[in-house]
C-alpha cells in the first residue's frame, strides 16, 4: 500500500511537467536520426537478409517438400550410375575400342586412312569450316 503512494505522489508532480518548447517537432527528426544511426552499425548483410526476410514473412517451405527433393536427387544418382554407356550392349566385348592407361601394349586406331591415300587428298567437307553459312537462299542475309 506503501508503495502506491509513491505512485500517486509521482504522477502528482509529473502531471505539471512540460517538455521544452520545440520538443515535439523535433521529436520526429530525432528519431529518425537515431535509426538511421542503428542500422548504419549494423553488417550489411543483416541489412540485406533483414529485407528479404521482410518481403514474404510468412513464407514457408513445406516439410515434405525437402523430402521429395531428396528423393529426386537419390533417384536421378541411381539412374546416372546404373545406365549403360550409349551404343553398348551389356555383355558385348568389342576389343578395338577398349583400352586401359595401364595397358603395356599400344593402343592403335583403325579404319582410318592418311589425307594422302584419300581419293582426291582432301578432307571430307564436315572437317572445314566454311566461311560463310551455307544457304539457298537469294540474296543472302548476312
């Protein structure tokens, strides 16, 4: 009860307190003053994770949706290393294209013949680059 005196006799003398004049058109530019004093403390990125996070705040991913993407990663690495390489048929032994680092033979390629030995010595036409693209079409447009 004691206490409660105390209270009243403060609020008694408080209510005949003013502030100084000017007090409450400078209290905007104060405050604004001392936020702006705040966030120039702060690291920058706080700053910029506190905007993001201020742009969607009830944005929430769904529990089952880190599940799914886990197992759609596990799934896609099974695939990846269980597929057979292209123009392969398991259980198909083809000697000429196989070879190993370690092998102590020579690895020799087939099938091919020199640019000499070729009928007319020159390349085949998908070995140069041509100039310009090829097109049949008049006037050309580049």
């Amino acid at each position: 009860m004691d206490e409660d005196l105390k209270v009243s006799k403060l609020l008694r003398l408080k209510r005949y307190e003013q502030p100084p004049p000017g007090y409450f058109d400078d209290f905007l530019h104060e405050f604004q003053r001392r936020q702006r004093a705040e966030a120039l403390r702060q690291p920058s990125w706080a700053a910029l994770w506190e905007r993001i996070a201020s742009i969607a705040p009830t944005f929430r991913v769904p529990q089952f949706a880190y599940a799914a993407i886990l197992i759609l990663a596990g799934g896609a690495s099974a695939l990846i290393l269980t597929q057979q390489p292209a123009g392969r048929l398991a259980g198909a032994d083809d000697s000429r294209t196989s070879f190993s680092l370690t092998a102590s033979r020579p690895v020799t390629i087939t099938d091919t013949l020199p640019v000499s030995a070729r009928t007319g010595g020159a390349l085949p036409s998908h070995y140069v680059l041509q100039s310009r693209p090829v097109s049949n079409e008049q006037p050309l447009s580049f």
